[in-house]
C-alpha cells in the first residue's frame, strides 16, 4: 500500500525530506549577500538563472509556462536557466548570496534564520498565500475544527510540533488535549486506524490517498487562525536595491507563467510530467491533483483584487505573528519588501486579472 500511496515523483517524498530538515538550508553566513553586481546594459538582460526549491516538479508549473511561452524572452532575457532544488542541492539562499543564481524561491523560516547569521534577505513575494499545513484524518472518523482534536491521536513529524502546538495555543487548546505521536511521512497508521490524524500538506497525503481509494476530511491550519505565506519569491536588500529592474522581469515573468497556469493546470502538470521532469517518471494524475491543491493556495479573495504573488499588509503581520509562535521571531520591516510588486502592478495593471 505504501507504493501507491508514495507515487514516483509525488511531492510526499518532498514533504518528508523537508520534515527531517534535508532541505539544503545550510551556508547562511555567507561573505556576501548582495546577488550579482548590476543589471545588463540594454534590453537584454541576458541569461536568467534562477533556483528552484525542489526538483522538477509541479511546484514550478509556472516557470514552466512562462518559459514554454516565451514571457522570459517577452520581457527581456535571452533565455532561462532552471537550477533544481532537492535533498542535495545547495540552499536558493546559498546560491544567491554566492551570485550562482539571480532569482529563486525559499521560505520565510529559512530567511529568518539566513538573516540572524548576518544575511539580509527580504521576500518579495509569495505564492502561496495560505499554508498548505493541515490535519488529515479518514471522513468516516472525521477531523474538521481544533476543537474536534480533544482527546484524538495525531502523528506528527519532529519537525512539525512547533507548528501543531502553535496551532493548538491560537485555538485556545492545551498541547496536552491532543496526544502527539511520532510521524513519518507514511500514512499507513492513519489507513490502520493507529492515530486519528496525521499533520501533513494539503498537496501531499490527501491526493495520495485518495488516489489509493481513501476519502479524507482536511483541516486547513489556515481556516483557523493560523496564518502565514509560503512559496515566497525571495532577494537580498543589496539586490532590491541594485537590481530591481531584472527582479520585477522575473517576476513579471512569473506573474503571467502561474497566471496560464491557473487557466490551464492540465498543461502546467503536462509539461512537469512529459517535459521538465520527465526522467524522475512522475504520475500525470498526481501531478493534476497537486497542481489543483497548489492553485487553491495561490488565488485567494487577496490576490483576485490585487494580484498574485502580493501580500496584504494584514497577512505581512499575520505572518510574523505566527512564526513568532513556532519560535520563529522578526518583524514585517525585516521580513518583507513588496516594492517590486507595488511597482510592477502599477506599470502592468493588467497582469491582477486572474481566471
């Protein structure tokens, strides 16, 4: 069961690899932080070579339209150089302050930590909107409020438990109402009906399982006071400052490859599957369904009225406040520099539009 539940290339491998902290943040402290000296001269702004988090996956399903569509040359690059991510790639953030890369995507967790080993890197924009954390439990014995988790059983990872008793604490729960046991990554004991719940993303164990033959119910953290933006675009205040016109290309770019994305996610999990990570034999069905998982997370009610990628100065705080829950703890200034994007929607109005 555990192959059909695990499917090649599924983004639940990704999901336990973060867990266990193989997520290639090392290299923080870093000499430089400043990206690379200068934007070309001209409208040519030259090759882009951007990191990816992970490997050639769905997650990246915009990149890939916006190549397969030309809007990295559309707005000045001569062409596009996708540096994949995985359990052993050096960090986005190491290849930034190391000038190997121009762009990329990390997490608010780990710039707060590049940041408090001397960094200085602000997010300048999001993709997710709402975090893809959630309780998974089986629909016949259904999870759906904090308050239905008195008394169950809930595996989760060791690197998750600050999150769920964060989560627990906003809800006004003691971590002591809800017995937490060891999770890794398989959700066999959910099947087996040894734990109530499992914590995971909503883009990994509730399409595998059901693609396995399991209905779930799903507690989006998000829905309950726990609010925080990942996915997010990333740069160091040294390039915000000198670069910025090759940073709002990138993501002008961005904007539009996720905007074909939303209209089309067929095409955007065809090309993870048949194009770009062809070699890693991904399941075209799995991909879809992460792909539709991954979308509900980027167009919100926030991004329709001011695009996506944006974040509301009410979420920018929202953030803060609950990573400062996990122990993770800055300030919005710190943070975030949404600049590029104000400037980038005012010159490109048209690019709010969402399907």
């Amino acid at each position: 069961m555990t192959g059909k539940l695990n499917p090649p290339g599924g983004t639940l491998s990704r999901r336990g690899l973060l867990g266990l902290g193989l997520s290639t943040a090392a290299g923080f402290a870093l000499a430089g932080c400043g990206g690379s000296s200068g934007t070309r001269s001209g409208d040519d702004l030259g090759e882009l070579e951007y990191a990816f988090s992970w490997l050639y996956d769905v997650t990246q399903a915009g990149p890939y339209l916006a190549d397969t569509k030309g809007y990295y040359k559309n707005v000045g690059f001569s062409s596009v150089k996708f540096i994949p991510g995985g359990p052993s790639a050096v960090s986005v953030l190491t290849q930034l302050a190391s000038e190997t890369a121009q762009f990329g995507v990390s997490s608010p967790t780990e710039i707060v930590a590049a940041n408090g080993n001397g960094a200085s890197f602000r997010v300048i924009g999001a993709l997710y909107q709402k975090t893809p954390s959630c309780i998974v439990s089986l629909k016949k014995d259904p999870i759906r409020t904090p308050e239905g988790l008195k008394g169950r059983t809930i595996a989760v990872s060791d690197a998750d438990r600050p999150a769920v008793h964060a989560f627990l604490a906003v809800n006004g729960l003691k971590s002591s109402d809800t017995k937490i046991v060891p999770f890794q990554y398989d959700p066999a004991p959910l099947i087996a009906g040894q734990v109530d719940g499992i914590m995971d993303y909503s883009t990994n164990s509730p399409i595998s399982l059901k693609q396995a033959g399991y209905d779930t119910a799903v507690m989006m953290f998000g829905d309950f006071k726990y609010r925080t933006v990942t996915q997010t675009y990333v740069a160091s205040t040294d390039q915000i400052a000198k670069n910025r016109r090759l940073l709002k290309a990138a993501l002008r770019a961005d904007i539009m490859g996720w905007r074909a994305n939303i209209a089309d996610p067929e095409t955007g999990a065809d090309l993870t599957v048949n194009k770009y990570g062809k070699s890693l034999q991904y399941d075209y069905d799995n991909q879809l369904a992460c792909n539709k998982a991954e979308i509900a997370l980027v167009r919100t009610a926030d991004t329709r009225k001011n695009g996506i990628f944006t974040v509301t100065e009410a979420l920018q705080k929202e953030t803060v406040e609950t990573l400062g829950l996990t122990g993770v703890r800055t300030t919005v200034d710190a943070l975030f520099d949404m600049s590029l994007l104000d400037e980038l929607y005012r010159e490109h109005p048209e690019l709010k539009a969402l399907s």
